[in-house]
C-alpha cells in the first residue's frame, strides 16, 4: 500500500485518539494496513467502553415519539453526545436510527458525524435513504471535514453513489474526502460511477485536479491509483483531454516532487497507449536522470504495476531506456531474483525485453549473470521470451550471460 494511503490512515489514527498526528509519526513506518487496522481496534475498543450506557438510553426509543425527540435532542444535546449514541440507536433500532436521519438538520448531523460508530454506519448504509444522507455530506464537504466524510464514502452502496454523483458537486471535496477512505475497491466504485455516470463528472474533476493545490493533486493521485485497471485507464485518457502539455507536465512534478513514485508508476501502468505517450512526452520525463530515481525507488518491495508504469514510461523516452537497465544492473542479486518473479507472473517480459536493448552491454551482462542462476522453469521462459524480443540483436551481451552453465 502507498505511502499517501499511509498518511492518511495515519491522520484517521490521530483523529481516532485525539492526540496531533505530530505525535503519532513514529507509527508511518508500521504501513497502510496495519494502522488501519489500528485505526479500527482503537475505535471499536472506545465506542465499546460506552456501548453499555448508550444502550439503555436507546429504551427510550420505542415510548418517545422521534417527532418529539429529534428536535428536542438538537436543542439541549451536544453534538459529541448524539454523535456517540447514534451508534447504539443505529444497532438497536436501525429503522428509527434511518427515520431519524430524515429529521435531522444537516448542520447538527455534520457537528455529530465526527462522533458516530464507523460500523454503525455500514450498518445502515444499505437502508439510508440517499436524499438526506446527500445533504448531511454536503454540509460535512462544506466544512471541510474530509477526514470524517471519508471512511463513511467506503460504506456507500450503489444508490448512494449514484445519489452522491448527481447531488454532491464539490469536486475537491469528493476527491479529498475518498483520499481517506482505505479500501481501492470503495474507492474504485466510486470514480467509476463518476467516469460513466449521466452526469459526465470526471472531465471537471479533472480540471479541477490539474488547476488545484499540490495537497489536492496528490489526494487524487492516491484515489486513481488504486482504481482498477480499467478505471485508472479512463481517467488516463480523460486527463490528456482535459490538461494541455504544460498541465500535465506540472502535474506530473507535482507527484515526483513529493516522492509519490510508486503511486504515480501505478496510475501510469494503467494508461491506454496514447495517454502513455502523452504523458512520456512531458518536459518532466525528458530528463533521463528521472529513471535513476524511480528504478531505484523500486528496488524494495516494488509492486508488478509499478513495474509496468516504469517499463511504459521508459521505453516511450530517448535515453531513459538505458538509464533504467543501468540502474537495474546495479540491484542486489536477491532483489534482481525476486523481480524476474515479479514480472514473469505479470507478464512483464516484453516490455523489459525492450527497455534492456537500449541498456549498455556491461549492464546486460550484469544482469544476465544474476538471471541465469534462476530456477529452470523461470530460466527457461526467460530464454523463450529472449527468442522473442523485438530486438533480440540487441541483446546479445545479454543472452551470453544468461545462458552460462550453472
């Protein structure tokens, strides 16, 4: 998982505790998931502790009228203290919990949402009716709350969705806000419905990605990289629609100025062709000296779509080709090992088989040397995918290493 889905659950950690996030930095280095994880202990182990007393309250429910509760709550009951009943009353009665959703103002709801149960809230995702859950986010997204509106995103049903697409129109918001929300696939449902829905959002999202602060680029960055394939193809080609050459460049520095490498090679792997060669051919690829810098930032743990976006990038710009097969030559051999694994199971060959052709023989070499200690079955594809290079004249420094006798 991604470094800015890490600061994210890292900023949902510290809202969770009520401590600044400056204190909890020491715990980035645990990953994405497992301080979501965290993130989702702790909550479960606060709204426990008070489960008990919530819980007797919710026996008021069935003898007062919601008519004459729900205003009188606003009134005298702090947004803190309905926030954090509303979860019993959601799990006891999950019928008067959606009645009572209808009758709450928006501004009281969006005060509260901080406070309520995240799991209280999956749990009545399915039973909402969408048009005053809309108008409860639009309040949250006008506030600026995107830390509270995103986890509760990841609960959308399909409805909802399709609700929030035609009634939510802070474009900023939906992408800050689903920078939060931890699962790829919440998020995924989400900008695909944006991508094909009636309402054609994604071209004026975009425009306002490319035109927005670096802190809103890379929130959407973090969202369309861990979109489907298909998903992150079609914003892909929406985007060079939308943004000029100048655009995409500055928003592609934008991404690498942040360190945000293995998101953006992610995003990349994705692209149609065309976007991809649209994106090669901006100012800030045309410096090979780039390729350095992200082969060597995949040198850890690096995912097959990063390869892909890498390998795409590459071979699309003079030069970077052989930027990247030196880099690679230089890996530890147990690192070299693990991404011939790596990029035969993704079927990443070919496009490696062409990035190697540009590399300087030594570099071939070097890497053919390590390979050719590979089990059989992986030397053997290998050799085969050799036999079918485009170019296979260029790699003949590259053959000879490969085929030594073990």
């Amino acid at each position: 998982m991604s470094d800015l889905v890490t600061r994210a659950q890292l900023t949902l950690l510290s809202r969770t505790l009520h401590v600044p996030v400056e204190r909890l930095g020491h715990l980035e280095k645990l990953g994405a998931r497992r301080l979501h994880e965290l993130q989702e202990n702790a909550a479960r182990v606060i709204f426990d502790r008070h489960a008990a007393v919530f819980s007797r309250l919710t026996l008021l429910v069935p003898i007062v009228p919601l008519s004459i509760s729900i205003p009188l709550v606003q009134k005298v009951v702090p947004p803190v203290m309905a926030g954090r009943a509303a979860g019993a009353l959601g799990v006891e009665h999950p019928r008067k919990a959606v009645e009572a959703t209808t009758m709450l103002e928006p501004a009281y709801a969006a005060q509260a949402a901080p406070f309520m149960d995240p799991h209280a809230v999956g749990q009545l995702a399915e039973i909402a009716p969408p048009a005053p859950v809309v108008a409860i986010v639009n309040e949250i997204l006008r506030r600026g709350d995107y830390v509270t509106a995103g986890p509760f995103l990841a609960y959308a049903t399909p409805e909802l969705i399709r609700a929030v697409e035609v009634g939510v129109h802070d474009d900023e918001g939906l992408i800050r806000s689903a920078s939060y929300a931890y699962s790829g696939e919440s998020v995924s449902l989400i900008v695909r419905q944006l991508l094909a829905g009636s309402e054609r959002r994604i071209p004026r999202l975009l425009g306002t990605v490319v035109g927005g602060s670096t802190e809103l680029r890379l929130a959407a960055l973090s969202v369309f990289a861990r979109c489907d394939a298909d998903v992150a193809a079609g914003i892909g080609d929406a985007l060079v629609e939308v943004a000029s050459g100048d655009e995409l460049g500055s928003l592609f520095a934008t991404f690498l100025d942040a360190g945000a490498f293995a998101e953006t090679l992610r995003f990349v792997g994705h692209f149609t062709a065309d976007a991809a060669d649209s994106v090669a051919g901006t100012g800030v690829f045309a410096d090979p000296a780039v390729f350095e810098t992200l082969t060597g930032a995949l040198a850890e743990d690096a995912e097959a779509g990063d390869w892909r976006g890498l390998l795409a990038l590459a071979e699309r710009v003079d030069a970077a080709a052989r930027r990247v097969g030196g880099t690679l030559s230089h890996f530890a051999p147990e690192t070299l090992r693990r991404l011939a694994t790596t990029l035969g199971a993704a079927a990443l060959w070919p496009p490696l088989m062409r990035v190697l052709a540009a590399a300087e023989p030594d570099a071939q070499s070097r890497i053919g040397q390590v390979w050719s200690g590979l089990p059989e079955d992986e030397r053997r594809e290998l050799e085969q995918r050799l036999a079918e290079a485009d170019r296979a004249e260029a790699l003949t420094s590259f053959a000879a290493t490969l085929r030594l006798p073990r």
